[in-house]
C-alpha cells in the first residue's frame, strides 16, 4: 500500500455569515418548462439508468416534462458552495453544512411550497429543518438523508464489527495481527472536525462538548490535536467516493468514514465488507434540493423539485445510494428498496445522528463558538501536517 498521504483537498473561499438573512420573492405561479435543468448533486443522486438500468429516475422525468437534465458531480459541500457562486446551476442538493451558507451569501432563493404539491407528504421531522428553513422561510425541498458509518473490512476485523471509532483516531492492532497505521482513512472536508468532536464527547467527557458543531477554543483545541495524531495513520483523505473504493479493493485500506454508497456498491460486488454505527454516534447529512437565485430555468427546477419526492423516486435513491427517504410513503412497495429499506438505513435513528451543520460564532449550547472559516484553514493545516 502506499503510505504516502496524499490529499485530495480543494478548499474554497468560505461565505460569511451575514447577521440577517432578507428573503427574496419566491416564484408566484408555475409556467411552462424551459427545456433544460443544470444541477450540482453528489454522485449518485441524479441517475438516468446508465451505471445500472434499474436505477432511472432522469429519463421519465425528461420525457414527461421536456425538461433535459444535465449533472454536475461534485465531492465535498465547500465544491457545491463554490459551483453555486460561481453561477450557472439551476439547483444544488446541498447537506446541511453547506445550505445555510448558500442562504446567507445569497446565492439560493426561497421557495414557494405550494407549488410543490408533495410537499405535505415530506417527513414532519424534516419539513422546517433549521438547515434549510430561515425565520420560517424555507429555501429547498428536502431530498433524501442518512450517516456517516464506519465502514470497514471483514477479514481485517475477523468478522466482527469494531465498536469505537478508536480505530481510525488511535494507533492499534487490528484483528488481523497489523497495525491500523497507513490503513485508515478521514474524510477531505473541515466539517470532519465534528466527528472528531463527537468521538470526544465520549472519549474526554470533561471537555464539556455538548453539540460537535459548537465548539469553543479549548474544545475545537481538542479537537484538531486529534486530528493532528489521526493524520500519522492516514493513507490518504478522501472525498471522492470512487477512489475511496478504489482504495479499499486495491490500496490495503481497512476502516474509514464512508457513505452506505460505498458500502453498498463493494458488497453488491461481493467485496469483504460491511458498515457499523459506533458506540460514540454518528455525524449525517440530511440534504436539501436548492435553487439558485439566478436560476434560467426555474420552471423546470420546480418540477423536479415535485418529482423528487414521489415515492418512487424517493425509494430508488435510497435504494441506491443507501439513504433514508424524505416521504415516509416510499418505505412500502419499492421493489428495489424492500419494505424493509428504511428499518435497514436508519429510518429509526434520526435522533442518533448530529446531522452536518455549518459552525458559526454565535452558538446554543456557550457563550462563543469557533466560526467555519477556522475549521477550514486548520483543517487544511492538519492535512498538510501543521
């Protein structure tokens, strides 16, 4: 294996926060489409059927509407963030890290939920989400939802899922006789410092972290010395979700946090390798279908936006990528998903997860938190070995 670290970082001037978000007019009535829809999405939740037939929820979209779908893949939140700057997007799938910042730098419009008809059908425990809901102004529809789980090799661990997170934070035998030294992996954004947090709610309980988002200097201190030790063991940070498997087939790579994604593509393979939700918890993302505020083709945006949330679609995504639905409806009669999809993704655990949310200065839980600006240069600092 290479032990090398190597990063694949490409971090982004961060949007500050602005003191009072003003909304903008959300659109009135519904006209025809335009012909065309431009969104930036992660990878796997916009398919049209050609990585597996089975998988299509594009083509019927387009031949009902006219709308022509084109995708623009990107890996980390702070790319989304840049992509929705730069401009000429319609929408974004945005987590919660990245939402709240799209509101606040104006860079996503408000939308009209009555022109959503499925929108009394979206999870109540999602409908007005803090992470896209702003003085009671939502700016997107919720798509779909899930954790960050401790991925890991069956053979490494004798086929017995590792309890504690401690084996990608601490240096350690691993069941198989070998060190976990250069077979860890971390995640390629700054909003990982929070898994480093909540690993330390646990693990130094004095510390007083009560929210891994909220973080005060002694905390976020904490924090990124673990960090600082984790990287001694790390092959390489991932973000793309390709090279991650890439990495677990052909680089010796055991444990890491990964997506069901991931987990799920390598054991329909018949890879060695299963997923677990640590003793200490789990961070998430529960993300957000956003429109830009220049979008050309808003009509277009709008009917997605309705299409994203049939059952069907809701199912065959999460069927896919290993999320939980934002419609409870597609928990039942997803061939692909199976009744028992939502059970299986975590349907139950929703208050299990800190979901990703960008940090800001003025916080719930202290006086005074680390903003996000300083979660990204350290983070990069931590990475290249400051």
């Amino acid at each position: 294996m290479k032990t090398i670290l190597k990063s694949c970082t490409a971090m982004t001037a961060v949007l500050s926060f602005a003191t009072q978000t003003i909304a903008a007019e959300p659109l009135k009535e519904l006209g025809p489409g335009e012909g065309a829809l431009s969104i930036v999405a992660w990878a796997g939740y916009i398919e049209r059927g050609e990585t597996d037939p089975a998988y299509d929820w594009v083509s019927k979209f387009e031949e009902e509407t006219g709308c022509k779908v084109s995708v623009k893949t990107a890996a980390t939140s702070d790319e989304m963030v840049a992509l929705m700057n730069e401009g000429g997007f319609d929408l974004v799938t945005a987590s919660g890290d990245a939402s709240l910042r799209l509101v606040a730098g104006k860079r996503v419009q408000p939308i009209n939920t009555a022109l959503i008809p499925s929108w009394s059908t979206i999870d109540e425990r999602l409908q007005n989400a803090p992470w896209h809901t702003v003085d009671g102004v939502h700016y997107g529809t919720p798509y779909v939802w899930g954790a960050n789980v401790l991925m890991y090799n069956t053979d490494a661990f004798k086929g017995e899922a590792p309890k504690s997170w401690n084996v990608v934070f601490e240096e350690m035998t691993l069941p198989d006789g070998k060190s976990n030294a250069g077979r860890v992996q971390a995640y390629d954004g700054p909003i990982y410092v929070a898994d480093a947090a909540l690993y330390l709610m646990t693990h130094k309980p004095e510390l007083g972290i009560k929210d891994p988002y909220e973080l005060n200097e002694d905390q976020y201190k904490a924090a990124l010395d673990l960090l600082r030790g984790q990287r001694k063991l790390v092959g390489r940070y991932w973000h793309d979700a390709m090279i991650q498997i890439d990495d677990f087939k052909n680089e010796g790579v055991v444990a890491s946090g990964s997506w069901p994604f991931q987990v799920n593509l390598m054991k329909a393979e018949g890879a060695k390798i299963e997923s677990t939700f640590p003793e200490e918890g789990v961070t998430g993302w529960a993300d957000t279908t956003m429109l830009h505020v220049d979008s050309e083709h808003p009509n277009c945006a709008y009917m997605w936006m309705e299409h994203s949330l049939a059952p069907k679609v809701q199912g065959d995504v999460s069927a896919w990528f290993g999320t939980v639905p934002s419609v409870p409806a597609a928990c039942k009669g997803n061939e692909l998903f199976t009744d028992e999809g939502c059970t299986t993704n975590g349907y139950d655990d929703f208050e299990k997860i800190s979901f990703w949310r960008t940090p800001t200065s003025k916080c719930e839980s202290q006086s005074e938190c680390v903003p996000y600006h300083r979660w990204v240069s350290d983070y990069i600092g931590v990475i290249g070995g400051r």
